[in-house]
C-alpha cells in the first residue's frame, strides 16, 4: 500500500493559501480516482482507495503544520510502511512558481512540517513531491505562506495541482525514477532542454 500526505493546516482559515497546497493537491487526487478522504485516523483526515490498480491511503495531518510529524508517525506504524512507499506532498518557497520538483529522498530544507516528519518517523528515504510557491521577496515568510496566492497566479497553481496529482499517479504505475524524468522542471536554454534534478 502506498500511504500519499499532503501538508498543510487544518481549518477554514487556512484553505486555499499557499502552505496548504498539499492538502489542495490531495483534495484533486481524491477526487480524480473516487477517494472519499472522509475518515479521522491517526491524527488525519484519511480515504483509502485504488489508484493505477495500487491500493493507496490519501492522508491530511489535522495536527497543524509544525506537528505532522506526529500523524505521518502513527500511520507509518501502524501499516508497517517501507519508506519507499511513503509519499509527501508540499510547498517549497525555493522553486518557482507553478514548477514541480520531485525527489527519491533528502533533507527537510526549510519546511517546517517536513523537518517534524522526518524528525519523528527518523527517515529522510523517502519520496517527496515538492510545489513550487516561489519566493517571498521582502515579506515576511509566515505571512508568504499562510496568504492566498494572487489572482494572477491561480490558473498557474491549479495546472501545477493536476500535474502533481500526474506525478503521483506516474510513481505508483511506473516507479519515481520514470516520474522524475518525465515532471522535473523542463525549461528551454538556447534551444536545449534542460533538466533540473
């Protein structure tokens, strides 16, 4: 089984910023492979279901960011889940905007609910799918994160969501390394494609 988080925080007030595309991304999941997240498990808003033929379990931690941790723990070992099989999606202010960077394993960086993560489950071998939110400029960064994304930028956001949502599909069906290739950032340089590992 392949346990997919999202990250965010729970609460209207929260819904829809950028912190919370995790969660937003899991919501599109759910909804795309008829997952209905409508259980609380582990500290979590859970839905178990298929997706590629693959039993998986969707999963919000309703801990709050900082504290994640904790729930992705508790479903780690209750499931007996090998690291690989543990997939983590969330917000990364270092990539720009509307971009996707996914990784087999690797530090937190900055990212607060990921450092809880692998703090308490003490593992950093696992998948992770990380959304571009780009970066702050001059504000100050709990703000950045907790605001909603400009108008401007929705229609960016929601393609990113859908791609994510493919990424995910793409490493359960045919492993991550295919993903990776396939939903790295990909930009143009002197008519070049290049890809950013």
């Amino acid at each position: 089984m392949y346990v997919i988080v999202g990250l965010g925080n729970p609460g209207r007030k929260y819904e829809n910023t950028k912190h919370n595309i995790g969660f937003i991304t899991i919501d599109y999941l759910a909804e795309k492979n008829d997952i209905k997240i409508n259980k609380i498990k582990h500290k979590a808003l859970v839905g178990e279901g298929f997706i590629s033929g693959h039993k998986v379990l969707l999963v919000k931690p309703q801990t709050y960011m900082n504290l994640s941790g904790n729930s992705v723990r508790e479903i780690v070992e209750y499931y007996k889940i090998n690291m690989e099989d543990l997939i983590v999606i969330y917000d990364d202010i270092d990539i720009e905007l509307g971009r996707l960077r996914i990784r087999k394993k690797g530090s937190a960086g900055t990212h607060n609910g990921m450092k809880s993560i692998i703090y308490d489950i003490q593992s950093d071998q696992f998948p992770r799918v990380r959304i571009g939110i780009g970066n702050q400029g001059k504000m100050d960064l709990a703000n950045y994160v907790i605001g909603k994304f400009h108008p401007d930028s929705i229609k960016t956001m929601q393609e990113a969501v859908k791609k994510a949502a493919l990424s995910i599909e793409c490493i359960i069906e045919k492993g991550i390394d295919k993903a990776m290739n396939e939903y790295n950032v990909k930009q143009m340089v002197e008519g070049k494609k290049v890809n950013h590992e």
